[in-house]
C-alpha cells in the first residue's frame, strides 16, 4: 500500500520469503497430496463408509493417541472443538494438526507469488470448466505485481496467515480480531424465524466458529386477523431499548463487551469487525463497504417486490393476489437483476481473486451470496430461468462459496432450510 519502508530490513524479508518459497517449491506437493489423501479418507470415515484404520493404514492407528489432556488444569487440551480448516472428525482435530495446515497454505501461497508454485485449490473448489471460466474471465494474476482493482498474490500470504492465526488463536480461547477482546467472542443475535436478512450473520458467525445464541422470532397470526410478534414486540424489545433506543431486527448482542448493535448493515460490519471479516487492509475494507450497501440496496428492492404493499399488489383488498406478483417476478428477473449480475460479475473479474474482495470471503461475499441464491430459489420455484445462466463467473464464484468446507455446518442445519421470506411475503 506503498508504505515506506528501510532498504536493508526490506531485502531481508524478501530473502527469507525467497527461502521459505523454495522450500515449499520442494516439500508442498507432497505434503499436499497426503493433506488430500487424509481429507478423502476422514470424509470416507465421516460417512460410515471405512473405518478409520482401514484408508489410512499405519497412519489411522496413530491418531488416537493425540488425544491428551495435560494433567495441569490450568493448560488448554491438546485435542480441542472440530474447527479445523477441512473439517476432520472433532477428535481427530488437534491444534498441531490445523497449525500445519495454516503453515501449508501459507508457504504455498508464497511459492504462488514468486512464481515457484500455483496456489493449489482450497478445499470444496470445483475444477473443470466453471474453474477455467473464472480466471479467463477474471485474468490469471501471475506474478506479485498489483494495484488497486488487481491486488497482489502477496495478498494472499497476508490473507491466509491473518485467518489460520486466528482460527488458532479462537482454539486457544482468545480473539486477535477485534482491539481489546482478549476472550472467545460471545454473540446472541436476534431476527425472524426466516433466513432473510440473518442468514448472512449466521453464515459469518458458522464460519468463524464463535459462539452464538440466535433467537428467532416468530409471527403469528392474532385474533383479530392482524399479525404480531410477541416474543419480540413485548418480550425482548423494551429490555433491548433501554440499553439501545432504536434497537430493531436483525441485532446483536457481544457478551464479551456488553454492546448491543442494530441494524442490518451496523450489525454485519460489527461483526465483521470482531470476526475479522471486514478485510485487512485500507482498500479491501473500503471496497467491502462499498458492496455490503450496494447488496443492502438490492435486497431491499427485492423486499418491496416480495412483501404486500399498495404499490406492488394493486387496491388495498388485493394485497394477497397472486397474479401482480407474477407479472413483476418476471420483469424483476429480465430486467433488473442483469444489470446488477453485470456489476458484481465485474467486480469479480477486476479482482481476480475468487471472491469479491480478497482471496477470502469477506463481509459482504456473505450477503451476495444470499442474494444471489434467493434469486436462484425464486427463479426455480416459479418456473423461471436461472439468473445466473448468462453469467459463469458468478455462476463458478457461488458454487464455490457454497463448498466452501467452514461452511458446510451451516448448510447442514435447519438455519440453511428456513423460509427465505416471512409468512406475509408471496415469496416464502
């Protein structure tokens, strides 16, 4: 970021980087396929289709005695919470073992920006034509060379580091994202029984392994054919506001700090701020604003076509008709929503890097995300196109997000299978 910096320091970080580049240009491929060998055959394991000893030979038989516990209480286990990188079975998760793996992406990350290696595809990428589409869209960075829309492959090193240190430092019990927070995060967020604006949050807090309770409002139907929510409405609000006045929903609550956050965007940079999220440099976070807005934006455009309003469903004593909705389903997927796939397809191919914002995902990569695969279900449910059928790039960067393995245990849980809308929305 053209940063000042001494002549003679400088050389000498560039040698050693050189040094650690030759050694992974040596040792990475194969610690890289036995990575992959043990990946394949946990996942075969996971599954109940081998036993652990079977696929992995000598190896297998080893891994239990890993499993130690100091007998001093004051240390922390050596075999901690499954919250390992490739998602291994949690008693086979050890923090030596994740140790290596942020060293092993991080050294291929190096070799990858002096040009001694390719960076090797992260676990749940796909590879074959969607893969090829990306980079030939988007322009193969080859080299450390960069500037603002093209950031450098030595982003990636920087990215991957700050990450692997703290997921490591989340398994020792502490957090190195947010100034002055010592101890794990400790979140409970609040929103509508729906996945709407928190699935984003819940995406966040699923892969950055934090603790959080999330409270799920539900609306009903009253007597008096109007709908409440009273859990919310004269339960959790009037505590919520002598501690916050204009609290709404989505919030959250930091138990380590005490904050209370409303709002749909406060809330997603708050916790991308504690989470790390947010990126880790001037532009990256300036850009990753940029778009947290500009997906809100849309978002809430979608919000005025799926939700009853005098504008979108004709007279009052129409609201709940189906056919206007229809008519505007369609002229919203053939007319509004290319022009905002062109920008974010652009955006993507500008940066290079996979993900909108750096080599990994970043706050607002979890609201596109959302956005994009809301589109996709309305599309599908209505008997629609596919959105993302003219755009491969887009089409490759949301497959990939969702294998992305720290996400899998989202995807896995009723979270994932929420309406997508709440009950007074034609869209559920």
């Amino acid at each position: 970021q053209g940063r000042a910096a001494a002549r003679v320091p400088l050389l000498w970080l560039v040698d050693r980087l050189e040094h650690v580049a030759t050694q992974a240009a040596a040792h990475g491929p194969r610690l890289a396929s036995a990575r992959l060998a043990l990946d394949v055959a946990f996942a075969a394991w996971g599954r109940g289709e081998a036993s652990p000893g079977g696929p992995l030979g000598e190896a297998g038989e080893l891994w239990p005695e890993l499993e130690v516990v100091p007998e001093d209480s004051n240390l922390p286990p050596v075999i901690l919470e499954p919250v390992g990188r490739r998602r291994l079975p949690g008693q086979w998760s050890s923090l030596a073992l994740d140790a290596l793996d942020v060293a092993l992406d991080v050294a291929a990350a190096v070799g990858d920006a002096v040009g001694l290696l390719p960076l090797p595809r992260r676990g749940g990428e796909d590879e074959g034509e969607g893969e090829e589409a990306l980079v030939a869209n988007g322009g193969a960075v080859s080299s450390a060379a960069s500037s603002v829309d093209r950031p450098s492959r030595w982003l990636a090193v920087l990215e991957l580091a700050t990450d692997g240190a703290a997921l490591l430092a989340h398994e020792l019990g502490f957090c190195l994202s947010f100034p002055g927070l010592f101890s794990r995060p400790k979140f409970t967020t609040g929103y509508w029984k729906v996945r709407g604006l928190a699935a984003p949050l819940r995406m966040m807090c699923s892969y950055s392994v934090v603790e959080c309770e999330d409270i799920k409002y539900d609306l009903r139907l009253s007597e008096k054919g109007t709908w409440i929510a009273p859990e919310w409405e004269k339960g959790h609000k009037p505590d919520l506001r002598d501690r916050h006045p204009f609290v709404e929903l989505p919030y959250v609550i930091n138990h380590r700090t005490g904050e209370v956050v409303s709002l749909s965007n406060a809330v997603s940079l708050y916790l991308g701020s504690v989470l790390g999220l947010n990126g880790i440099t001037w532009h990256m976070r300036l850009l990753n604003e940029q778009l947290l807005y500009y997906v809100h934006s849309v978002a809430m455009e979608l919000g005025a076509l799926v939700y009853p309003s005098k504008d979108n469903s004709g007279a009052i004593g129409e609201l709940l008709q189906e056919h206007p909705f229809r008519e505007r389903l369609d002229a919203y997927l053939e007319n509004v929503v290319p022009p905002i796939y062109e920008k974010l397809e652009a955006c993507l191919c500008r940066r290079g890097t996979g993900f909108l914002v750096g080599w990994l995902p970043c706050t607002a990569d979890f609201h596109t995300w959302e956005l994009l695969d809301q589109h996709e279900a309305m599309a599908k449910a209505h008997g629609n196109r596919s959105p993302l059928a003219d755009f491969a790039v887009l089409q490759v960067y949301h497959a990939r997000f969702r294998a992305l393995p720290r996400l899998q245990r989202y995807f896995e849980s009723d979270d994932a299978r929420l309406p997508i809308n709440n009950k007074t929305a034609f869209f559920k």
